[in-house]
C-alpha cells in the first residue's frame, strides 16, 4: 500500500500505536477536566454551606416540592414551568428528625462487595452498621422500633 504513507507497517503495529494515542488523548482530557474544575468551580464548592437541599419530592415530570435549609431557615419549595415559589416555612428541628439519613453511594458499594465476599467465602455477612439511636435503644434494653410502622398505633 504506498499510498498511505506508513510503508511497511503491519496492522498489528497500527493498531498498536492507535491504542497508545488514544490512552494519552484520554488521559490529558481527563487531567484537563480536572484541572479547569477546580479553577471554574461553580458555587457547588465554594458556597454549599450557605444552601442544602434536605428532600426532593417529584410530582410531575416539571414539577417537584423541595425541603431546602437556607440561612439557618428550613423552606419549602416548589418548582414548576413558572418558576419557583416559597409554600412554607418549616420547623427545622422537626424536619431533621423526620429525614432517614441515606447512605451515599460508595457506602452503598462497599456493602454491596462485603456481602458478595461474605457469600464467596461461606461466611456469615456482616452487621448492617446500626445508627446511634438504634445504639442507645438496644443498650436501654429497647426494641428499636419497625420502620414500616408510622409510630400512631394505639397502645
């Protein structure tokens, strides 16, 4: 082939050299996205203590209630095709009490390969780590209370 100008190469020493180009391009893109990130950082970085968002609550495709802590205040929020419009002011405390702390995704891995090696080994997996009211419960002698249940049963 003495048109393409690499005479004498064979396909393997292409392919070769093609896969070795495409890993630096990839390489310096991601280095270049780290890179710009942190001197463009949006106010993600630099102001996430001034504003959390506690729940979202879809309602329709464009429309969603927000529960968002703002300046030691706890809002409620809604979004939709207009905009979005403050509903109420909550009782912060009583919002915090009511929110089930999820696990972030990493924790959520982390089980996920402790429990896949616990089954490969034969072993019995581990505990499911318990938070500190559950801690305190079980050392009062407490049962810790069913979470399916809403807590209003008559007793």
């Amino acid at each position: 082939m003495p048109g393409n100008g690499a005479a004498g190469a064979s396909y393997g020493d292409l392919l070769v050299t093609s896969l070795v180009v495409l890993g630096a391009v990839c390489i310096a893109a991601f280095v270049v996205v780290r890179l710009v990130g942190r001197f463009l950082a949006t106010g993600r970085t630099r102001g996430a203590h001034l504003l959390d968002i506690v729940a979202r609550l879809p309602l329709e495709p464009r429309r969603s209630l927000y529960v968002v802590e703002v300046a030691g205040k706890t809002l409620l929020v809604g979004t939709s095709e207009m905009g979005l419009s403050v509903l109420s002011e909550l009782d912060g405390g009583e919002v915090r009490a009511r929110v089930a702390e999820r696990p972030s995704f990493g924790e959520l891995v982390r089980t996920a390969w402790q429990r896949k090696r616990s089954a490969a080994s034969g072993a019995r997996p581990a505990p499911e780590p318990m938070d500190e009211a559950s801690v305190s419960r079980s050392s009062a002698g407490e049962a810790a209370p069913d979470p399916r249940s809403s807590g209003n049963e008559a007793r």
